[in-house]
C-alpha cells in the first residue's frame, strides 16, 4: 500500500513557527496560531496513531507541535505583560513611555552606523 503525507502537517509546521514569530502582536495572534496548530496536531496525531503504516510526515507535526506549545508559552507571557502594563500604566502612561522612548532615540527605530 502506498503511504500519503498526513493531511495538514506541513500547515501545523506553519503555524507554529508562525505562533513564535507573531507573539509581539499584544500576544493574541501569535495565540490564535498556536491553539489551531495544536489542534491540527492532536487530529492528525490521532490519525497517525490508528494506521502509521499510511503515513508519512508525522515529523512536520511533532515540529509543529513543539513550536506550537513554546509560541503558546511566548504568547501568554506577553499578554499577561501588556495586561500589567495597561493595568499598572493606563493608556496615557504607555503614550507617555513611547514618547519618551522617540524623544531619547531622536524618532529614530534603528540606529544606523
């Protein structure tokens, strides 16, 4: 019997690398992606386990998995940081801090050689 690619294991291995790079976005994108790809992973785990023998790419979900849950831990502390920071700060206390931040770097982002 010929073997087939698990369905979706190269788009967990996306959405989990995608889960760590988006988990400066307030942490909640970066969360959207983790929680699918963790669900994908389950569903295609499940499927792996009844028949292995069918499948190939089980290591593009393992990978994925693992991004998913460290992109989940990322993403959860960032929130809960920029939850303290409104909570502690407020909206003008962060608008001030950026402010003060573009003053010191003279507006500049990166400072160039």
């Amino acid at each position: 019997m010929e073997q087939q690619k698990l369905p979706n294991s190269t788009l967990i291995l996306v959405f989990g690398i995608l889960s760590i790079l988006t988990c400066c976005c307030y942490g909640v994108l970066g969360l959207i992606f983790a929680i699918i790809a963790l669900v994908m992973a389950k569903k295609a785990t499940a499927l792996y386990v009844e028949a292995p023998e069918q499948y190939t790419g089980f290591n593009n979900v393992k990978t994925g998995r693992i991004l998913a849950i460290i992109g989940l831990i990322l993403n959860l502390i960032y929130l809960g940081y920029v939850i303290w920071l409104f909570a502690t700060l407020g909206m003008e206390g962060i608008m001030e801090m950026n402010q003060d931040i573009m003053e010191q770097y003279g507006g500049k982002l990166f400072l160039l050689p």
